[in-house]
C-alpha cells in the first residue's frame, strides 16, 4: 500500500523476484502502471494476503490506509503479517499495534530511490523476534535488514538515523554561507569542506547547488516531517531544532532536500 517514489520501487522489486502482489494506491494511476493487480481498498488488498507491506507519506496516511472499514485492518485476518516501512515515528506504530490483530514489524528504511530499486536498503526492524525471522527473507530483497529491538524500535532507529540527515544538511548549509560572507570562493569552499568529516556529504550536494536544480530523491516535504517527528519526542535537541528551523522556511517541497542549502546561503546573511 503505498505507490509513490518508494513504494512503486519496491513493488516492483518484489514483483521481479516473483512475489506475487496486490497493490493499492490513493492515486489509482500510480497502482495501474505497475501491471500488477490492483484492489479497490487497502482492506481489499490485505484480505487474503500473507504480509501486508504499508510505505506512505506520514502518520496521517498510515492512519488512513489501515484503520476505518476500508483499512488494512478490517481486511487483514489474524495471519496477514503486517509490516510497515514508512518513516512515521514511534508514536504511530504504537497506535498501530493497538488497531492490528496481527503480527505487526515496523522496518522503515535508510536510503532513496536508487537504493531502493537496486535492494540495497538499510532496514531498521523493530518487533517480535520470531516475525522479523519468518519476514527477514523477504526483507533481504530489499536490502539489508537489522533488527533493532521490539516493537517501535525500528521507528525509533529511522528518527536517529535522519537527525544525522537534517543536521548534516544544515551543517553544510552554514559552513558555506560562512565562506560566502567572508570573502571565500565557492572553490575554496569546498576545498575546505573536503578537509573535514562532512567532506564527502559536500561534494555530493555541489553539482545541485551548482547548477540550482534539485531533482527530488527525498523530497523536503518528508525531510520537514522527520524533523517535526522528531521535535515530537520533545527532547531539547537544540541543533536538530535550528535544523528544523531551516527546513521550515524553505517552500520547494517536491525538490530534493537538499534545496535548503539554497534556502540557508540566500538568509544567512549578517545580523
Ligand atoms: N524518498 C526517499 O528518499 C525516502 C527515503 C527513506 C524513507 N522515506 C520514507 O518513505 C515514505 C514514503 O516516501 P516516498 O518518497 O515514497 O513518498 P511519496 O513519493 O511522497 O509517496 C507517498 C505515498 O503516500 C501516499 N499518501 C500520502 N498521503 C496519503 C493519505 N492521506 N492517504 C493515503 N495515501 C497517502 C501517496 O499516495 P498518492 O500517490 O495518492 O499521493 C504515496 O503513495 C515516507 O515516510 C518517507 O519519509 C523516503
């Protein structure tokens, strides 16, 4: 459930390894051009089905798509396995558990688009010992699986994962609009970059900066949303926090997010 830049990839690597799918999607056209078979609702899909694989947007989609009469859990019987793999936060999975009967792993994933086509997801699985053993097999055509703890910990370890991910981005931002208000070349600036931990991040995000455009991999809408996920947790994480910041003044929600770089070079100025 769930066809958008991920999921589509994923349905269609499970489907070239001889899964045999139903899918559904908000948007029907997204699901009819995978050339699977495509059901009327997520209850539909899931009712029959051995595992039932959600990848939407956020909370309020996984809420959508599992509960009400049309939800994955009104079709799921008590053997469906259900396994989550977007990056919704603890809290989500937790109201999860409490909608399911069934046995519920949270997997979301480190990684984009090309990882997710070429099976080279970092999969943080959070649940019962005994399901993350019978689902890991099908996992591994995704990537590579870790279990991380019991259920939740998976989406807990996805919220770790991109607090290095928003600050990082933010981080570079700042060095650079430093470099810009002193007098440095755009050259010099990453040649100084290249010297520190960050360097390899910088060189990644030049050719974007360089050239303006930002073709979405993971788009800021859903980086804007971790970061909020995380802010939920309520802890006083000051930098994620000036991170967030960022990524809530810049509007290019369908570009990469690594368009905040631009975003923090043109207001960075001086106070
Ligand atoms: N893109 C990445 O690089 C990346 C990497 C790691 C993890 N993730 C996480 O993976 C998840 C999916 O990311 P994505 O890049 O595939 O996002 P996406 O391209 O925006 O796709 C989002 C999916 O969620 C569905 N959706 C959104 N709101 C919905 C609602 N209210 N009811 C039902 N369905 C709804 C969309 O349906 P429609 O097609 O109808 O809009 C679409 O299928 C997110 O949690 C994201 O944070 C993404």
């Amino acid at each position: 459930m769930g066809l958008g830049g991920m999921g589509s990839r994923i349905a269609r690597r499970l489907a070239d390894a001889g899964h045999e799918l139903t899918v559904w999607n908000r948007t029907r056209s997204k699901a009819d051009a995978l050339g699977v078979p495509v059901a009327d609702t997520p209850a539909a899909a899931a009712a029959g089905s051995e595992v039932v694989i959600t990848m939407v947007a956020d909370p309020l989609a996984l809420q959508t798509v599992t509960e009400g009469p049309e939800g994955v859990a009104a079709g799921a019987g008590d053997e469906t396995t259900l396994i989550d793999m977007s990056t919704v936060g603890p809290a989500a999975i937790e109201r999860l558990r409490g909608v399911v009967s069934a046995p519920l792993l949270d997997a979301p994933v480190l990684g984009s688009l090309s990882e997710a086509e070429s099976g080279t997801l970092h999969i943080f699985v959070g649940g019962e010992r005994e399901d993350y053993e019978r689902w890991q097999g099908l996992l591994s055509v995704l990537g590579t699986p870790i279990r991380v703890g019991p259920s939740g910990a998976g989406a807990s370890a996805k919220l770790v994962a991109n607090t290095t991910l928003v600050d990082v981005i933010a981080t570079i931002g700042e060095a650079l609009a430093l470099a810009e208000a002193l007098g440095l070349s755009r050259d010099a600036a990453f040649a100084v970059l290249a010297t520190t931990a960050l360097g390899d991040q910088a060189e990644r995000r030049r050719p974007a900066l360089e050239s303006g455009e930002f073709p979405p991999r993971f788009p800021l809408r859903l980086a804007r949303k971790d970061a909020d996920l995380i802010a939920e947790q309520g802890l006083d994480l000051r930098v994620t926090d000036a991170a967030r910041s960022w990524l809530h003044e810049a509007t290019d929600d369908d570009q990469d997010y690594s368009a905040v770089l631009r975003v923090i070079l043109e207001r960075a100025t001086r106070r």
